[in-house]
C-alpha cells in the first residue's frame, strides 16, 4: 500500500507540474502576442510621423514667408531677394506714437 501511496502521489505531482507548464505556456503566447501587437503599433507610428514631418514642414516653411510678407509690409525688412534664404527681423519695440519700430 506505501508503493501505491507514493506511486499516487509521484502522478499528482507530475499532473500540477504539467498544469503549472501549461498555463505559463499559454501566458508566454499571451505576452508575445502582445509584443508583436505593440511592436505594429510602434512600427505604425513612427511610420506616420515619417509622413507627417514633409508636411509639418511644408506648413512651417508656409508660415515663415507669411511672417516675412507681413514684415515687409510693415516696412520692417527689405523684400529680399532669395526667398529660401529669409534673414531674422529684429525685435520689435513699441515707439511713442504707438507704431512698432525696430530695437
């Protein structure tokens, strides 16, 4: 009867054991499904970021000749010649009568 003792439980061991396996196995897909899903989503973004960046600077670059259209309005830059190429206006400071002027 002690054989069939240890026998019993050398076989409960053995099936915890092989539960134990089983679920870690199927938490380790888990995570890896999970890590892939993740490394698309990583994947997805920098890709449009990519796409983005022409455009954000297309748009920077739009708004760079407006400023530099409006100071040339306003008298404060000479229409420059190269238009990649557009120099920094000086600061602004308010004169007397109200009107900005050059610092």
């Amino acid at each position: 009867m002690a054989a069939e003792s240890v026998s019993f439980r050398i076989s409960r061991n053995t099936e915890d054991l092989a539960q134990a396996t089983h679920a870690l196995s199927q938490r380790l897909v888990k995570l890896e499904q999970r890590l892939q899903a993740m490394e698309l989503q990583l994947t997805r973004l920098h890709d449009s970021a990519s796409n983005r960046e022409p455009d954000e600077l297309a748009s920077l670059e739009t708004v760079e000749r407006l400023l530099h259209d409006c100071r040339c309005l306003l008298g404060l830059d000479g229409p420059s010649e190269d238009s990649d190429d557009l120099p920094a206006g000086p600061d602004l400071a308010p004169s007397s009568s109200g009107q900005p002027q050059a610092a």
